[in-house]
C-alpha cells in the first residue's frame, strides 16, 4: 500500500501523544455498563442515558459530560470537534446546550499552546451554538484530552427523547458512519488530508436542528433518538431500544457510509474499539451479524465521534424530516424499522 499521509507534525503536536484518538478511546462497553450500575441504572433492562435530566425547583435541565483525545491533527478541528461532540448528547435528547464547563487534560511543553489553541475553538464552537463556558478544570497529563460537561434546558415541548421508540416507526441516521476507519487510516499513513478531511467536516456538522424539528413541524413524529458515538450504529442502537422496549430491522445496504470506509475496512484498518464493540452486539444481532464480511462488521460497529443521530420517527413523515434536514447532513437516510419483537434486533439484505 502506498502511504498517502500529508500532515508532518511538528513542535507541539498534540495527535502523536495518544494511542487511539476520539471516541475509539472510550472504555468498553461492557466496562460503561458496569459503572452505570454503580449510579443506579436498572440493570439488563434498560441503559442509562448520556444526559441526566433533573427537575431543580421546576426548572428541569439536562447535564452531561464527554470529553476526547486529539481524533485529528490540527488542533483547531480537534477542539471544535470536541465542543461539537459534548454538545451533541444534549441535542440528541431535544434539549438545548446553554452552559458549559471545560475539562482539560494538558501536557507539559510546547504542546500547551496547541492545546490553548484547542480549546480556545471549543470555546468559539459553544458559542456559536448558544452556549457559555463558564468555568472548567484543567490537570496535567501525558496524553492530551478535551471536553466539556453542559448543561441544557427543554425545548418548548418539555419532551426528552432519549426513549419511546414506537414498533413501526422508520429509523433515519442522519450522517455517514465510518469516523474511526478513516481516522485510523490516516494514521497509518493510508490516506491523506483530503480523504481525512470529509471525516472533518462530518464530525463537525452539528446535530443542533434536533429541538427545532420537534418543537415544528414534526414534533408528533420524531419518538425517540440517540446520538451515534463511541459504540458504533449497533450498539447505540441495541441501548435505545433496550430503553424503549422495542427491537428494530437493519437493512444494511441502506446505511450511509463514508467514502472509502468500508473498503479501507476491507484493507484491515479498524479502531482499538472494534473488538470490544463487536462483542457488546454480537449477543444481540446473531447470525445476521456473523454472517457478514469482517468488514461491515467493522464499519457497522465503528466507534464514531461527534456523529449523527438515530431518529425513530412515524413512517409517514419520514421522508419529509430528512428533506427538512440541514444541508450538511444530506446523506441521512432511513436504515430500517422499530418492531414490537422486544430486543429482537436484526440486520437484512435489501
């Protein structure tokens, strides 16, 4: 193969100092898992949202944190990356980011001032996106990690979508999977910026037009939703339904994938989160995802940063949602179906 790599590094270069970038670096499933229950959650039967939604005084409001390693070498991209994908988890349930405080884990030397440069476009990114970072805590670290913990408030319907999926209802992904396969691929050199770049600008599309749509015209249509991160489209998709009591069909030729992806898959490149993300599914899916080539497995179960979300949404609005969807996202596209078959999940050939 024939390496392809344009970026060079340099003094301060924040991506070289950590292993495995974005939300491939998140614990393992099984591991998230066993902590929830620590908080509470409830078990086998259901899975605790990102966003924890609390009533203070009558006033409810959304909190959640999520921070990453560098994802991409340009330290600009990677801070925005990162104010996009923390705002992301409160968009995904319909709330609306309006505070925010930073979490900075900085290396010593000439990386502080990439790192500053990071996170100074985070902050610019919240803002853009009416929310104030108001404070923040910062250590010193080895491997760089940004993020921000957010607070939101209800849209005008006071509705929180992080369950309700109804059997029957269409799923629509709303980006192209395929984050870490590209972003791993440009690490081993296998790609350059121009191929990296289309993994970029999806991450940094923001999911903010979520509380809008549900507030007019199709808040009655859109049920449930999650966001597309770290677990890949099978298991976040496998935690929603779980919450929402339902199972759900794939047609996987339907998926929208990222240019090159699935061939780069094909190839062998994946992300250190593959393994563990297979397994957390594998249960789950069956023979419908054994007996796939490795590389949809790959893709299908591929840990995506800042992604985009699932929505389950009334089959006859379908179609209009996604042509309301900004122009960014214009590879949405319907994947599939909730079914009343409870934890029944499958993946169909067209």
């Amino acid at each position: 193969m024939t390496v392809n790599r344009d970026y060079q590094g340099g003094p301060g270069d924040l991506w070289s100092l950590t292993p495995s970038g974005g939300c491939a670096r998140k614990a393992a499933p099984s591991v998230a898992h066993e902590f929830a229950l620590l908080a509470g959650d409830a078990g086998t039967e259901s899975f605790m949202s990102d966003v924890g939604v609390a009533d203070l005084h009558g006033h409810m409001v959304g909190l959640t944190v999520d921070f990453i390693t560098p994802i991409v070498p340009d330290p600009v991209d990677y801070g925005r990356i990162a104010a996009a994908n923390a705002l992301s988890d409160v968009y995904a349930v319909g709330m609306i980011p309006r505070l925010a405080l930073a979490i900075a884990c900085v290396p010593e030397g000439e990386a502080v001032s990439s790192f500053a440069r990071a996170l100074a476009a985070g902050i610019s990114y919240l803002a853009e996106h009416g929310c104030t970072l108001v404070g923040g805590h910062s250590v010193t670290d080895p491997e760089p990690k940004l993020g921000f913990a957010v607070v939101g408030v209800l849209n005008r319907t006071g509705r929180v979508l992080d369950r309700g999926a109804r059997p029957g209802d269409a799923l629509i992904l709303t980006k192209p999977i395929g984050v870490g396969v590209l972003t791993s691929a440009y690490k081993v050199g296998l790609i350059g910026d121009r191929e990296l770049q289309i993994a970029v600008e999806t991450m940094l599309a923001p999911n903010s037009f979520l509380p809008a749509l549900i507030e007019e015209p199709f808040g009655e249509s859109v049920h449930a939703a999650t966001d597309v991160t770290g677990f890949g489209l099978l298991g976040h998709l496998k935690e929603i339904c779980t919450r929402s009591a339902v199972g759900a069909d794939i047609t996987v030729q339907s998926v929208p994938v990222l240019p090159n992806a699935s061939e780069l898959a094909g190839q062998g490149i994946s992300t250190s989160a593959f393994g563990s993300n297979l397994k957390y599914v594998e249960a789950d899916f069956g023979a419908s995802l054994a007996s796939l080539p490795q590389a949809a497995q790959v893709v299908l179960t591929d840990p995506q940063t800042s992604g985009g979300l699932l929505l389950f949404v009334s089959p006859e609005a379908a179609d209009e949602i996604i042509a309301c969807l900004p122009d960014a996202l214009s590879a949405a596209a319907i994947i599939g179906r909730a079914t009343a078959a409870r934890g029944a999940l499958r993946l169909l050939s067209a």
